[in-house]
C-alpha cells in the first residue's frame, strides 16, 4: 500500500503558521492515506465511488475488476456498455468510464504525463471529461498524484473541520481562501487534518 507522503518539514511549517491547526495536529498525529499511483485507474475508482458509500463502491470495484481482469483503457473500451453497468452502476456512470477510456486512447489525455502538468492544467484537461468535476480532480491530485498544496472549497468535509477548528458559523469563499494561503505550500497535509476534524 502506498501512502501520502509527508514528514515534519511540512507538519512543522503548518504548526508554525497556525496555533490551532498546530494543536490539531498534536492530538491527532500522522495520518496515513492509501494513494493509487495510477491517476487512470484513480480516475476511474472516482467515478464508481461518486455519491454512494464506500462500502457499496468496494463492491462495484470489485465486480468491475472481475469483469475486466484488469482496468485499462483497452479492456473498457472493448467491453459492452451494458456489461459495465450490470458491475452495479448506472448507464450514465458506465458511460463517463467508457469516455475516459476513450480519452485516453485517442490521446486527448496522455495519463501517463499528467505528472508533468500544473495542477491548474491538469484541472482544465480533466473537467473537460463528462462526468468529471473539480472536486474528482483535486482528489485526484492530492491521492494519485501525491500534489503537496490541494484545498477544496467544494469538499463539505474540509469545510466542516475548517469550522469547527475555527468555531465558526459559516464559511465564505474569502475565508477559506486566507486559510487556504496560509497553509500554502502545504494545504493537501492541511486537508488531511481538516479531513479527520470534520469527523472527530
């Protein structure tokens, strides 16, 4: 299993930068999240996972895995439509997989340089894709891509435990930006502590 990698250069820049995150950090310690190197399969495991429980999109995965023998662009574009839906999907989701297998074998995404691009680049080529957001993508650079400096605005769990760090009521788009420029150049290590917050 890899793992996001941090160490105490970053924890201790964040410590520094922010009393209250810096007490967060202490009580909760280092927290290990599993990354899926491969940013196409990452892409695709997002898409199954989207707006169902973990446990269900396990059991799709692994229905999905069974299908194919191996999830490459190859094997989905060569499998029915209809077949990937009945892994426990809807057509719709079946469909915006098939599109990214088609990306990539088309060349309209070249998986395999995406670690080469910015991340505002690979937000732009991605979203293009149907089904894609900016949301899937930041999770993508933070748990593919190992990027160091991801916050989303769109994820309600990092604003969750951005308000209860702070005691706040609501959270405008202008706060969490001075937050989020606070933490720079490590704000997917404050995501992970903001992660663990909202559900603590």
């Amino acid at each position: 299993m890899q793992i996001f990698e941090y160490g105490d250069k970053e924890v201790d820049y964040l410590k520094r930068k922010d009393k209250k995150l810096a007490k967060a950090i202490e009580r909760i310690g280092k927290i290990e999240r599993e990354i899926t190197p491969d940013p196409f399969i990452a892409l695709v495991s997002s898409i199954v996972s989207q707006q169902i429980s973990n446990k269900a999109a396990e059991t799709v995965w692994n229905r999905l895995y069974k299908l194919l023998g191996e999830i490459t662009p190859v094997s989905i574009a060569s499998t029915e439509l209809e077949a990937i839906g009945s892994c426990g999907m809807s057509v719709r989701k079946a469909g915006y997989i098939k599109g990214i297998a088609d990306a990539a074998l088309s060349g309209e995404v070249d998986f395999a340089t995406l670690h080469t691009m910015t991340d505002e680049e690979i937000i732009k080529l991605l979203t293009k894709l149907n089904g894609v957001g900016v949301w899937t993508v930041e999770m993508l650079l933070i748990f593919s891509l190992g990027r160091p400096n991801v916050l989303s605005y769109k994820d309600l769990a990092i604003c969750r435990g951005m308000m209860r760090l702070y005691n706040l009521k609501e959270l405008p788009k202008e706060k969490f930006e001075v937050y989020r420029k606070r933490y720079a150049p490590y704000g997917s290590v404050a995501s992970l502590y903001l992660w663990a917050l909202s559900v603590d």
